[in-house]
C-alpha cells in the first residue's frame, strides 16, 4: 500500500488504525482522485500472492469506505464515522468492495 500511495499520492498519510483496519488521509484531494487511488490500492492488492511457511499461499481482498470533507462537517471525526460507516457498508454486501459518498446517496433512492 505505502509504494503504491507513494507512487500515486505522495501527499498521502497512511497508518493502520486498528486490527485490519486502515486509514489514508490524502489532502487537497478530491472524490473523484481518491476513487480513482482506493481502486488502484485495491487492484495491487488483489495481485499479491503472499506465502506462509509451510508453502500454502494466499491472496488478499480490501473492503474500503471513502469520503472526502464537507461543509457541514464540524471536527475532524465526523469525516472518520463517515468512512469508517462506508467501510462497513462495503464489508456487510459483499466485501471487496468501495463505497463512497456517491454509492451511499444512490443506496438511499
């Protein structure tokens, strides 16, 4: 994930905030840019074939939440509740998946 963020977004923090899950912040981004690097993220790892040590191998998948700040939004953790809510969208139908804003508003019409 970090050489691929490098490569696309080098204004991109990332770190892990808790068991398997992690954050991206990428600053001065817009929607369409962070779909566009989560969907990259998620190919590369989907490429990956990691190996344990008695030689079974395994691949990874990404369930991710994305959103980007509001005006309406008041601190910081209201953007955290959002992706985090996202990201639990994308696990609950189905895993491997991106949820957005977008999909978000179009799953309530």
């Amino acid at each position: 994930m970090q050489q691929t963020l490098t490569e696309l977004a080098p204004q991109a923090t990332f770190y892990r905030t808790g068991g398997e899950e992690f954050t991206v912040l990428l600053p001065e981004t817009t929607m369409a840019e962070a779909k566009s690097i989560a969907a990259a993220c998620q190919q590369r790892l989907q490429t990956l074939v990691l190996h344990t040590e008695d030689k079974q191998t395994f691949g990874l998948s990404s369930s991710m939440g994305v959103t980007v700040k509001t005006a309406g939004d008041t601190e910081v953790m209201d953007v955290f509740r959002r992706a985090d809510h996202f990201l639990y969208h994308s696990k609950r139908n189905g895993r491997n998946q991106i949820t957005t804003d977008d999909d978000a508003i179009a799953a309530l019409d």
